[in-house]
C-alpha cells in the first residue's frame, strides 16, 4: 500500500511540474505579457512545454517511472510494460496534479488574467474538432513510439527525457494552431476544470481523452508489433518507462 501511495504522489508531483510550465507558460507569455500567438511566441511556448515535460520526467521517473500522461499510462499496460494494478491510481494521481498546477498557475497570475486564455486549455483551432482529433491522434500515435523505441534501447533518465522533450516541443509547433497540443489528457484536464469549461460541449474537451488514449494504445501496439516484442512487463515502475 506505501508502495503504491509513493508512486501515485510521485505521478502527481511530475505531472504538476509539467503542468505548471507548460499551459502556466501559455498564461504567462499571452495572457501576463500581452502577446499575440505569433512565431516568436510559439517558439517559445514549444521549448518551455519540452524543458517542461524533461524536467517533470527527470523529477519523478526513479520513483514511479515517469509517465505523467494518462495515454502513457493506459499505453503501456496495453502494451505489457505496466502492471494493471496501478493504472487507476496513476491516472488519478495525475489529474489531482494537472488540477493543483492550474490552481498554481491562477494564484501566481490572478484568476481573471488566467482565465483570459482559459487557464492554457486546449480547444480546437482553425480547421474544427475533427482535424484536431486526428492531429491528437496521429501525433500521439507516434508519442508512444517514440517513448517505447528510446526506452527499449535505455535506462538511462537523462536521455528519455530529452527525446520525449524534443517530441513534444515538435508536437507544439505542429498542434497548436489545430488542437492547441495536447497529447495528454492530464494536461488538457487541470486548465478545462479551472477555466470551467471541462463540461461544455462547444469546447470538444472529450477529443483530448480520446484521440490521445486510441492512438496512444495503437501506437503501443504498432511498435510491439512491428518489433516483435513479446515481454511482458519489461520495465518496473521504479524504471523510466516514461511520459
């Protein structure tokens, strides 16, 4: 039971660190400075979100392996590489820290400057909600390639956190103007709850559960597969397996 308890806070701890760098970096050059989404901004939005996500894998991954992200989570049971008894625990350990992160971010900035950009939140862009669930898909698809090919040829936390960081800086530049680049329903969940509009269906919020868990799982799978990996439960949770 202690086990399980210091892995979930650890999750928690990891995907706030994430969280609060990532959508906080949204309220901080958009919102606090009164910038434009423009290529300037973008790019540094895209490097805080990877500094963001390295750090909070770095952070936590000897504790807990790192995963931060529900569709990592779900992944990689599918896949094998995470025993089913913790998935739940994860999952919630990383919402309550997703939501602990936006709360941060509103204290730190004020709630209606927060709330301006709606907290960093993820809607979908300029061409609708079905582009922007193919885009989360499809670049999630890869996400878990990427986290299963480097984690199969390392242990080493350094290096899974930098190509995971690489990716998702990528992954911004690519999204953000689609779906806001998510790829993590943790990340999408802790800003929708603070701004209020978790609940609202103007905002498509479910499309950042479900495109990133499908193409997450099938991501997992597709590299099993084309790897002919067989294991089961190659890396433990005290290994980063990560995010």
């Amino acid at each position: 039971m202690a086990d399980i308890i210091r892995k979930s806070l650890a999750e928690l701890v990891g995907t706030y660190i994430f969280v609060l760098f990532g959508p906080g970096s949204v309220v901080a050059f958009i919102a606090a400075f009164n910038q434009t989404l423009n290529p300037s901004t973008l790019f540094y939005l895209a490097i805080t979100f990877g500094l963001g996500i390295s750090v909070g894998i770095m952070a936590v991954a000897n504790i807990s392996g790192g995963h931060v992200n529900p569709a990592v989570t779900i992944a990689m049971f599918f896949a094998g590489r995470f025993p089913g008894k913790y998935v739940f625990q994860y999952i919630i350990a990383q919402l309550i820290g997703a939501v602990m992160a936006s709360a941060t971010v509103g204290l730190l900035f004020g709630y209606n400057v927060a709330n301006s950009v709606q907290f960093g939140a993820t809607i979908p862009g300029i061409r609708g909600p079905w582009v922007a669930f193919a885009g989360e898909f499809i670049m999630t698809f890869f996400f878990l390639w990427t986290i299963m090919g480097v984690t199969s040829r390392t242990n080493n936390t350094a290096i899974i956190a930098i190509v995971i960081g690489i990716y998702v800086s990528i992954m911004i530049f690519m999204l953000a103007t689609i779906s806001g680049g998510s790829i993590n329903p943790a990340r999408s969940f802790g800003p929708a709850v603070l701004s209020g509009i978790l609940l609202k269906g103007q905002y498509y919020q479910w499309i950042y559960w479900i495109a990133p868990v499908l193409g997450g799982i099938l991501g997992a799978l597709s590299y099993k597969f084309m790897y002919k990996e067989r294991g089961k439960i190659h890396y433990s949770p005290d290994q980063p397996i990560s995010s």
